[in-house]
C-alpha cells in the first residue's frame, strides 16, 4: 500500500450503552482504537490514519461532531478508507448507513470496512453480500430504538420512585455513602452556597457575588472536587475563579431547598435532540433531600432575580470571535455590539484583575489581524493556495447558483403554461372560476433576479481575484476560513499588544 494512503479510523460510545449496563468492554473507546490500529497494522504498511471519534453520542442520529468532521474530510477528498469496529459504531439508522455504502462512499471513492461484520467495499459485488449488511443495519436500527426506549422508561421509573439519578451531585450535597441515590449536605461545600444566597438577599448582583467570592479567595467548586480527588483539571490562568454563570445556576436551581426537578425535556426520536418541555409539564419531588437554604429565602431570591432590562442579544458574530483571548486570565473574550463595537474580558468584573482586557476595538484588532495574516501567508507560500482554493470555492457557487437560476425559470415558465391554461378554461365555461397565477408569477421572477444579482457579486469576486491575487480586506468569508484553518489563538492584552499563535500546518 502506498505511503499517501489516507485511512479514517471512526469509533463511538452511546450513552445509552453506559447509562443502561448493557455496554460490553469491547464496545469502549480504548478497545475499538486498539482493535483498529492492530487491524490496520496487519493489512496496510505506511498508511496515514486519521482518528475521528463520538463519545457519549446515539447511532441513531448522524449529527455527530466526529462524524460531520470525517463526512466533511470525505466529500474534501482527504481520506480514502474508513474503518470501524462494525457498522453499528458508525450508525444505527440503517437507512442512512445503507445510502453511505451504497451511494455516496463509491461515488466518493472511499474504501468501507467493518472489521466485526467482515465487511470491505473493495471485495464486495453486491448481490447477496449486501443483504446481509441491510439486514444486520436494520437490527442495529431496531435494537437501538428498543434501546432507547428501556433505558427512558428505567431512568423514569428511578425518578418517579424518589432516586437521585444524575451521575454527579450538585455543589454543596455528595451521595449518600449507604446510597448513590440521596443526596446528603457536604457541609463545607453548602457553607459557600449560604454565603453566596445571603449575598443575593443583600441584593448583589450574580457579577458582584462572583467577584466577592473571588477577592476573599472562597474556592470555586471545581477546586472542592479536586481537593477531593474527584477530577483533575488545571485552571487556564492562575487560578480557578467564580464567575457569574456558575452563580446564577446556584441562585436558581431548586436542589437547595430539598427538591428534585426532572422530566424537563423530551425526545421525539431515538437520538433527535432534547427540546425544552413548558415549565408547567416539569415534574418535581418535593422535600426529597435535606435543604441548605429555606423556602423563604430561595423564593425571596427568585422574585428580586432577572429585573433588570434585558437586552436582545445580535444576531451577528464577529470573526474573531472564539480566537482572542485575554492574556491575563486566558479566557475568551466577549464581543459587544454597538456604534463602536469592542472585546471585553467579562472575568475583569468578577475577578477583579485589573490586568484583564477591559476594552479592545474590534476595528483595529480586525485590521491588525489581517495585515499578520496577508503577510503571513505570503511568508509561508500560502497565498497562492489559499487563493486557488477560495477561486473554486466562488467557481463552484457560481455553477449552483446557475443550476438554481435554470431551475427557476422552468418554474416560471410552468406558472405561466398553467396561467394560460386556466384562462383558456375559463373563458371556454369549462371553470366556474378563474385562478390567476399572477401573484406567483411576480414571486418566481423576483426569485431569479435575487439569484442572478447573486451570480453578479460573484463575478465580481472572482475577477477582483484574478487581478489582485489574495483579497482579504472586505472579504469576511475568506478571512473567517483563513483565520480557522492557520490561527490558533490571538492573545491579547490591555495595553493593546496582540500576539497571534499560529497553526502547526503539517
């Protein structure tokens, strides 16, 4: 096998096979990559293997961060092979899983085999073979569902009888030793969560509370659990801190006063996503476990919480946003909307470090990103790349928005045909009353011309393109590729210096 031999290998774990008991060992992570690798190492020799892997994440569903990645890989032509543990790692849904196999992967290109299930698309011809693969994908589809279905009605019938069933304890309780499903005060931890609801009731804010808590050093909860050996996580600055956040989630979660909320959200499908149930269908256990704060006081929090305007958050998102990052806490920075719209370190208010960006122009740091990253490339011999690649990037729009523009003016001429003949009829008495297309006649050309307006701006483009080369100023979908495929993070500081970590390219 040659040495540019391209390999994906994909694993995944449900959380229904962890949550149910029903996981076998050799369904794991670790078991599945071994499994791979040594499966790889016997009948390929200097091949490059990709990982792509689905933790905690249902079959059912394909809208899977890894399996999107390893898709998205395959449609770019970087992978030639996928391999995985069986084909119920790469989906349940053997309607879907049976389109992959027998569509879209030879269409693609791409080499498919199943390890377990003795399966490789270079050796298989269709036929018989092929039914046993439907037919096993159709198990795993059933399996799975029936799956879903007794784990749901478990986990229900836990709830309803009065268990604790969430796999960790809230701040300030820990599970019963005698127990894993009461809940029992962890004093130390609960001493905090008093202190921060006697704040509330003074009338601090959740900010206010965070920075409190942050100038008078109280730990916050994820150093409890490390003191406890219960996780091992390093802050991304100095030090853990409060924030307002995690405040809030303390101020409004009922767990304090004794009681139990579940039955929240619901699925419509085995792995279709959650959607938020009225509050008014939650069901709720009642003095289920020792309180921390009282009834009283809780309530009095929730009525003086929230009063505040709230502002309607923008629909826009800057480019930068998720790559700068406050080179003194090392958090994130938050985008602000406005006449002048700026990055902000949200941790300066609740920490209290005054070394934390306060207000950094978006502007300015747009414009001193771009001009790094134009001669970045032109160092690093990217441009040229970058630029063919952003070429047929507009070339291939271009061909769709055309097949659209073809697409719509055979609907207008339909709308047309169908006018005249409805006109025809009515006036040869054969239609009690006339139907005029008109109305959508006006909307199908409105249609075109938005799509033609379209190709327009992309010839604009693409020869813009081919006069000047790389064109980054005023093109925000280039720039937004660019800035994620070669920056890595944009540290910055409140004096204004920048500093851009690149990309390892390989």
């Amino acid at each position: 096998m040659e040495n540019n031999f391209r390999i994906a290998a994909y694993m995944r774990l449900s959380k229904a096979d962890e949550d149910g008991k029903i996981k076998e060992e050799s369904n794991s992570i670790s078991m599945q990559r071994i499994l791979i690798h040594r499966y790889i190492a016997s009948h390929f020799a200097g091949c490059q293997i990709i990982e792509y892997l689905d933790d905690g994440f249902s079959g059912v569903s394909f809208d899977r961060p890894g399996v999107q990645r390893l898709l998205e890989d395959a449609r770019n032509e970087k992978i030639d092979c996928i391999i995985v543990k069986d084909f119920s790692r790469f989906g349940r849904d053997y309607m879907e899983v049976g389109s992959y196999l027998e569509q879209i992967f030879p269409f693609l290109g791409i080499r498919f085999i199943s390890i377990n299930d003795s399966f490789d698309s270079a050796s298989s011809q269709g036929g018989i073979g092929d039914l046993d693969v439907n037919f096993k994908n159709l198990l795993y589809d059933f399996y799975s569902k029936d799956l879903s279905q007794k784990v749901k009605a478990s986990l229900l019938a836990r709830k309803e009888s009065g268990q604790y069933v969430s796999a960790n304890a809230p701040f300030g309780y820990e599970k019963a030793a005698d127990d894993r499903h009461m809940l029992v005060i962890c004093e130390d931890e609960a001493e905090v969560v008093r202190k921060i609801f006697g704040f509330a009731l003074q009338g601090m804010t959740s900010s206010q509370i965070a920075k409190r808590l942050n100038l008078e050093n109280v730990p916050a909860p994820v150093e409890f659990k490390i003191r406890k050996g219960k996780t091992s996580r390093k802050p991304k600055g100095d030090r853990f801190y409060w924030s307002s956040s995690i405040v809030c989630s303390i101020l409004r979660n009922p767990v304090y006063v004794g009681d139990v909320e579940y039955g929240k959200t619901e699925k419509e499908q085995a792995g279709g996503r959650n959607v938020l149930k009225a509050r008014a269908d939650w069901k709720v256990v009642r003095n289920h476990h020792a309180p921390i704060v009282t009834r009283k006081a809780f309530w009095e929090v929730q009525k003086n919480r929230g009063k505040g305007v709230r502002k309607e958050r923008g629909k826009t998102k800057h480019l930068l946003t998720g790559k700068l990052v406050c080179s003194c806490c090392k958090h994130k920075l938050r985008f602000k909307e406005g006449l002048s719209p700026y990055f902000t370190c949200y941790n300066r208010y609740t920490t209290g470090l005054e070394g934390c960006v306060a207000k950094a122009d978006a502007a300015s740091l747009e414009q001193t990103v771009l001009l790094r990253l134009g001669e970045y490339l032109k160092e690093q011999d990217f441009a040229a790349e970058a630029d063919r690649r952003y070429r047929d990037k507009l070339e291939k729009e271009r061909a769709r928005l055309l097949q659209a523009v073809k697409l719509a003016k055979q609907k207008y001429g339909r709308l047309e045909q169908e006018n005249y003949e409805n006109y025809q009829l009515y006036v040869l008495g054969e239609q009690a009353e006339f139907q005029s297309f008109h109305a959508a006649i006006g909307k199908q050309q409105e249609v075109i011309q938005k799509l033609q307006e379209q190709i327009t701006q992309i010839d604009r483009e693409i020869n813009k393109n081919q006069a000047n080369g790389l064109v980054l100023e005023g093109n925000t979908e280039l720039v937004s590729e660019m800035i994620g495929q070669y920056i890595d993070a944009i540290i910055v500081s409140n004096d204004g210096r920048v500093e851009i970590r690149w990309k390892t390219i390989i």
